[in-house]
C-alpha cells in the first residue's frame, strides 16, 4: 500500500476548478463549495494570484510588526521591563506576532501573553492572555474567550480600518498600538491580582 497526501491548497484548486467548469450543478453543493473555499482563504490555506499589492504589502507588515515589538518592549512599565522576556514567531498557519511575559511564574502562575495578527483576522491586530481565569474577562465589552489545549485563552482586538489608522501620521500609529497594548496588559494583569471567582 503506497501512501500519497494531497495539500490543502491542492484541494482547493480542484473545488475552484469544478466550479468554474460549472460541474457543480446543485445550487445547495455549488453554495456549499464556495463556503469550503472561503473558509480556506480565510485560514492562508489556498494559493492566490499575487499582485503588485505584496511589495507594499511586505513593508506594511514589516512596520507594524516593528511597532509592536515597540510597543512590548518599550510600552511595559518601569516595574516589569527587565523581568519581562519577548519572542517573535510566525506560525504555519499565517500567524505572525511576538509572545511575552514574565521570565518563570509569578506566585505560582503562569502568565503568558501574545499580539500580533492571524491569518483570519484580516486587518484586526489581536491580543491574547493565556492562563486566565475562565471568567475573568466575560463582563468586559469586546473580550471573547477560547481555548487552546487544557489553556483558557481571552484575545480582544483592535480593527485598524475601523480606527483610520491607515491615515494617521506614523507617530500616531505608533501611540495607538502602544495603547492597545499597554491598555490590555494592564486590564488583563488588574483582573490577574483580583481574588479567584468563588474563592
């Protein structure tokens, strides 16, 4: 028995192939395709045409990654900067951002924190908080909760199309990042000092 593996790319070129043969002759199987494909665009796993949009594109990237690792290094108080360690990652599914947080536990805790951009999120750079009480952050406008593995997971973004950040001086943009950041590390670590719900 030969074992043989097909790419998710690969898969997504065949239902794009049949739909524009319009092989797919059932309005409900067509729709449904079409969502298949979508969802994989979403998640970086199809192959587009690339335009001349990438140069641009590159350089954007570049930038806002630069200014949030600013905004992690620079951006955290006087109190934790030298205890706190960061590390920039690209993930294989298209995420790329910097994890931080404190070198060891704090009484006992892990505390672990990440900001950057993924692949479905489009133009929205998200903070994440592991190891949070499950929780802690419901009440909050605009926190939403997940989890990765046996880890609570609480991530909130901030919608850069929505901010005219795109418009703003590269100062401003700069501020507003640090912002996010400082805003949501201070949040999150105030809601960490609190005594344990049901305690």
């Amino acid at each position: 028995m030969v074992d043989s593996y097909v790419l998710w790319y690969q898969v997504a070129e065949c239902i794009r192939e049949e739909l524009s043969n319009d092989h797919v002759k059932n309005p409900i199987s067509k729709h449904l395709a079409e969502q298949f494909l979508e969802f994989l665009k979403r998640r970086g796993m199809t192959m587009e045409k690339v335009s001349t949009h990438l140069i641009e594109g590159v350089r954007s990237l570049s930038s806002l990654m630069n200014m949030l690792e600013e905004a992690v290094l620079l951006g955290l108080s006087d109190r934790t900067k030298g205890h706190w360690k960061s590390e920039k990652i690209r993930w294989e599914d298209g995420s790329i951002g910097l994890y931080f947080g404190p070198l060891g536990t704090i009484g006992g805790d892990w505390r672990y924190y990440w900001c950057g951009l993924l692949p479905e999120s489009g133009g929205v750079v998200v903070f994440q908080a592991y190891y949070v009480e499950s929780r802690a952050l419901g009440d909050i406008d605009g926190w939403r909760r997940k989890t990765e593995g046996k880890c609570d997971v609480w991530y909130h973004g901030l919608d850069l199309s929505s901010e005219n950040f795109f418009n703003l001086p590269v100062e401003d943009q700069k501020e507003r990042i640090k912002r996010f950041v400082e805003d949501n590390l201070l949040l999150v670590e105030t809601k960490r000092a609190l005594p344990k719900l049901g305690a």
